[in-house]
C-alpha cells in the first residue's frame, strides 16, 4: 500500500466536528485540489458557494430533511452544475451572433449539459473530500440538498443552467478514527462486471448484502423487530419514506427548470 491507497482506504463520513475552524491555508489547499479535478471539455461547467452567513447555514440545515451538523460544521460548500457561465460567455462576447451569421442557431443547454454539469460538480466534490481527508478534516455528503428546491434556488439566488449537485460539510472530527466502525462495502465481484450487464436476482444481492445485514442485526436495527432483511431496511426507512417522495418531486423541479 502506499500513503494514497492508506487514505482512500480508511476515509470515512464524519458528522460530528469540533468548533477549530478550517484555517485559511488548509481552505486553500482544499480548493486548489478541487480545481485539479478532471473537468468534461477542462470547462469547468461547476461553481462552489461557500456558506458562511449562519441564518442561510440554519435554514439550510432545516430544508436538507433537518441535518443541524449542517448549521454548526466550520465549512459548508454547495456544488452546482454550472452550464450559466458558458451561457453568458457565449452571447456577451458574440458567439452566439457569430454563430447566427453563420446559419449556427443557438442551443440551449440541454439534458446532456446537466448530466456533463452534474458529473463535473461531482468530481470536483470527491477531490474535495479526499483533499481534505489528507489533511485531517472529516467531511461529510448531504444528498439531502436534492430536497426543497425552490427555497434552495430561492435561498442562494441560482439562476437557470445552474443546478445544486451536493453540499459537503467539513471540519475537524470529534471523535478519533480508531474507535469509528468502518462501514462495510459489497464485495468486489458483485460491483464490477464485464462487458455486459449481469442483473442482480435475490441469491446474488442476499450474498452482495449480507454483511450488511449482519451488521444492522447484530446493532438490533432490522425492522419487524430484527427478523427482517436488509432489503426491508432500505424498502421501509428509505425507499417508501416520505423524504425520497420529496426528493423526487424536488428533483423533477431541478431538472424541468433546466430544460425549459
Ligand atoms: C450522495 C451521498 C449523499 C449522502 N447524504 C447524506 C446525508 O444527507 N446525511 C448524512 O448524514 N450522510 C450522507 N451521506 C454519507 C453516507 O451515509 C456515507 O457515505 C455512507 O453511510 C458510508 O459511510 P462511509 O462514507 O463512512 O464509508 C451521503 C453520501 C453520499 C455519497
């Protein structure tokens, strides 16, 4: 092993942080790192808003299915597809009427803007998130930033051709990692395929999961009081939640923005 694999190895989410605040020079650090992450085209179709003003983190917090270690983590970053800088490029500096001239129509960014956006902003996320691992700084993901789109555009003025991809939270971790748990992973075979899709039936995924669901009935956390599976685990607390109706609905407002 070398010092990368050792990091990628013993990552883990933190979301519990002490009040250190991230220096100044570690935060550059961070976002120099962030900037060397593979962009589609090196265009950097992605913005990150730093939150820093606490009635905006509170309210956040609140909107992302009430997370407060939202509100009190020393670093919160938003990363947005952004397609709306090429946009203005494009038609302030004459591209756009160049184009016309030419017979060139202009094309507004479309769903394969979004998805090249989205996978720019998620890359830059994990470069983000390892960058500050190596530094000792725990973070953690909030997917929940899918939910409650209209306040979220409303809260950080997002225009149309930008879209919110994550939010990561930083900081310095309470707890140190030798008494953390690591979470289990699907073993190797049951993730990685070759050259044709080979759909998962209930022997495969029960032998994918199992450690799983080991796991969650050793900590007595299976529903139908521990005797169910895995699969019941994720179909009651997640999959039928009232949460993911939420960040379906909010997501189709994301992505029906975008195209209109
Ligand atoms: C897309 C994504 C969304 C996530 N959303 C949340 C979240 O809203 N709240 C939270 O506490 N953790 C969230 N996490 C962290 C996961 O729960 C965590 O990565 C997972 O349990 C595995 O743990 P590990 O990262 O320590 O290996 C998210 C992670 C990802 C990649």
């Amino acid at each position: 092993m070398n010092q990368t694999m050792d990091l990628l190895h013993n990552r883990r989410t933190h979301r519990s942080f002490t009040d250190e605040p991230i220096s100044s020079h570690d935060k550059r650090l961070i976002q120099e790192a962030t900037l060397r992450a593979p962009t589609a085209g090196n265009m950097m179709y992605y913005s990150v808003l730093e939150i820093t003003d606490q009635v905006k983190k509170d309210r956040l917090a609140l909107l992302c299915d009430n997370q407060p270690m939202i509100a009190t983590a020393p670093l919160v970053w938003l990363f947005l597809s952004d397609a709306r800088k090429w946009v203005n490029y494009y038609q302030e500096s004459g591209s756009v009427s160049k184009g016309e001239q030419k017979q060139i129509p202009w094309r507004a960014p479309g769903a394969g803007d979004l998805l090249l956006a989205m996978s720019d902003a998620l890359i830059a996320a994990q470069s983000a998130v390892i960058a500050a691992e190596s530094l000792g700084i725990g973070s953690c993901y909030i997917g929940d930033i899918l939910e409650n789109s209209e306040q979220i555009i409303s809260l950080f003025n997002l225009p149309q051709y930008t879209a919110v991809a994550t939010l990561v939270i930083f900081g310095h971790p309470k707890n140190p990692k030798p008494l953390e748990i690591p979470s289990i992973r699907c073993p190797i075979e049951s993730i990685f395929m070759e050259n044709t899709y080979q759909e998962p039936h209930l022997e495969e995924l029960q032998k994918a999961f199992g450690k799983q669901e080991a796991r969650l009935r050793q900590q007595n956390r299976l529903p139908f009081e521990n005797s169910g599976t895995i699969a019941d685990y994720y179909y009651f607390r997640k999959h039928t939640s009232d949460f993911m109706q939420e960040m379906d609905r909010s997501s189709r407002v994301i992505i029906e923005r975008w195209l209109s």
